[in-house]
C-alpha cells in the first residue's frame, strides 16, 4: 500500500509542476493571442480531467483483455504512422 501512496504523491507532484510549467510560459501568448492569459492553462486543465476520467475507466477492464486485443491494437498503431 506505501507504494501506491508514493506513486499517487509522485504523480500530483509531476502534476502540479507541470501546471505551473504551463501557466509560466503560455500566459503571455495566451494573452496576446486569445485575449485570455490563462488559456492555455483552461485547456491543460480540460485534458488533464479528460485523461484522468479514461485512466478511472481502464482500471475497470481487465487485463485479459488488453492482452487480446495487444497484436491487433499494434498493427492499428503501426497502420497509422
């Protein structure tokens, strides 16, 4: 269980950084570009919550399955490079 927690810290850690990352060097094109310095930063957020509900969702199917559907899935990958 300790590791679950320190992989939960981690990945807020990386998370918030990566906010503020955001924040820092886009607010001034946001600004000038759409009028809204935090534009960027709305839609990191957007797709942050987006990313988070999807990974919630994965957890949900079993691993037998991803392992089905592995060969297919890289040929698809493979197809669209």
């Amino acid at each position: 269980m300790a590791q679950g927690k320190s992989f939960f810290l981690t990945m807020l850690i990386l998370i918030g950084i990566g906010l503020m990352m955001v924040l820092s060097t886009s607010s001034i094109v946001g600004l000038s570009a759409y009028n809204n310095s935090y534009y960027f930063i709305n839609k990191h957020i957007f797709f942050l919550v987006f990313g988070s509900i999807m990974f919630l969702i994965s957890l949900k199917i079993p691993y037998g399955f991803y392992k089905k559907i592995a060969f297919s899935g890289t040929l698809f990958s493979a197809f669209l490079i």
